[in-house]
C-alpha cells in the first residue's frame, strides 16, 4: 500500500499525554538492551554521548541514563507538550538532571545549532539512538542528514521503527493484535503509523541517497525495521 504521511510533531495535549501514558516497556528496554550489546559489556560504563531523536515524553532517554551509568543523554523533540512532558518526568526523577537534558528542537537542525548540539567541528555524539521517529517525517532525508549533523566520527547509529504493512487489512490485524487494549485515540495514532512507516527497501533506499551504507537495516518480528552500524 501507498505511504500515508501523519503530521509530523505530536503537538496536541491529549495526543502527548496519552502517548506519554502508554506502556511501551518492552520495546523501550529491548532497544536500550540491544544498544548494550553493540556497544559491548566494556561501553556501557564508558562515558558515552548519547542523544535520542525524537525523544517524545523521554521514556527511552529515561532508560538509557539508567542503563548506562556514565553516559550523558541528550533528548530532542520539536512538540512543544513533548518536551514538557519529558522535563516532568525529570523532576520525578531528580537523579537523572546530571545526565540528562531535554530540548525542543525541530528537524531539519538548523547547522548553527547543530554545531552547539554536537559540541562544536569535529565533535559530536557517539551514539545517536531513534526510536518511532522516522515514520512521522515527511521527508526521510531529514533524518540522516542530523545524524549526519550530530554524529561523531565512528559514532554507532541505532534506530527503530515501524514498518509498513501491505495493505489496510494487515493493519487493521495489528492494531488489533498489538493495540486492542489502548485508548481509542493511542490506537487510531497507531494504525496511522503503521501507514505512515517506510518498508524495508524504502529505507535501503534512503540510505543509499544518503551515503551510509554503514547502516544496516533489518526487519524484526511482525511490524519493527532496526537500522544499525558505526558511522565511518
Ligand atoms: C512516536 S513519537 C516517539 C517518541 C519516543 N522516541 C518513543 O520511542 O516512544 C515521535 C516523536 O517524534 C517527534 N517528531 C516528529 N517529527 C519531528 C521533527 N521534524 N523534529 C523533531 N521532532 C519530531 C514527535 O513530536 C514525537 O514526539
């Protein structure tokens, strides 16, 4: 089926508060498991540069300072309501204001701010994680160009994401299967990102314009891509 864009920032109150109240515990913690494990038992305690695109109300930035003891984590959203809720979540979590900054940021970066966000030419984050993020830009391009952007020579690049099923009837099935017990609105937003996703050649695609083919993509389970490597 044809790709059906939703707009991009989660900007409506409800529409963040009700994402920001969803369970996504397992995916959350298997992409944060899964960054260990290419990172290695001696990265994790490594003061690593971490930033989270598209970080939403934080539920994965929040993971990562946990998981990660020494690492500093970034979390970018554009939604205004997103980041505040993100900056709630630090003050029930006080702990983590060390480690751990959100900002509202709106891809494409504008370069000068890029340039601060990276810590100037030549610097740079040494992980730049996305979660859900990809399926909500109208033009795919914008994301590989920040990663571009922010990335550090030799940075690990790891994203997750939808992917698009064939047709209406296999969303339909998986907002059922996977979405059945959510609130009418979480399960509506989710059919119309599954909708809104990029398949797997569409992303192998994106790569290829975008000069990366460091990054691997991969299909897992029933509706996730992963996309992953260390930037040359
Ligand atoms: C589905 S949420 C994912 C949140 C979180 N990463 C997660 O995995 O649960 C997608 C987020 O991307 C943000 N977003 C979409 N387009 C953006 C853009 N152009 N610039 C910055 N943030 C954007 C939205 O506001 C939203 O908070």
């Amino acid at each position: 089926m044809e790709r059906i864009c939703e707009p991009e920032l989660m900007e409506g109150l409800a529409q963040a508060q009700a994402y920001g109240a969803a369970d996504f515990s397992g995916p959350d913690q298997a992409l944060v498991e899964r960054l260990a494990e290419l990172v290695g038992p001696a990265g994790v305690g490594q003061p690593l540069r971490i930033v989270d695109l598209g970080c939403g109300p934080g539920n994965i930035s929040f993971r990562l300072v946990a998981h990660f003891p020494q690492a500093q984590v970034l979390g970018l959203d554009g939604s205004a309501a997103m980041v505040d809720l993100a900056a709630q979540g630090l003050e029930r979590h006080p702990h983590g204001r060390l480690r751990l900054t959100f900002r509202q940021a709106l891809l494409p970066l504008d370069p000068g701010l890029a340039e601060q966000l990276a810590g100037g030419v030549g610097a740079g984050f040494g992980v730049v994680v996305s979660n859900s993020l990809l399926h909500h830009l109208h033009q795919p391009q914008v994301l590989w160009r920040t990663v571009r952007q922010l990335a550090s020579p030799g940075a690990l690049v790891l994203m997750r994401d939808l992917r698009r099923p064939p047709n209406p009837e296999a969303v339909r099935q998986l907002v059922q299967r996977h979405a059945s017990g959510a609130p009418e609105l979480l399960q509506r937003d989710y059919g119309h990102s599954l909708a809104a996703a990029f398949t797997l050649a569409e992303v192998q695609d994106q790569l290829r314009e975008a000069a990366l083919p460091q990054l691997e993509v991969r299909e897992l389970d029933d509706r996730y891509l992963e996309i992953a490597g260390w930037l040359g």
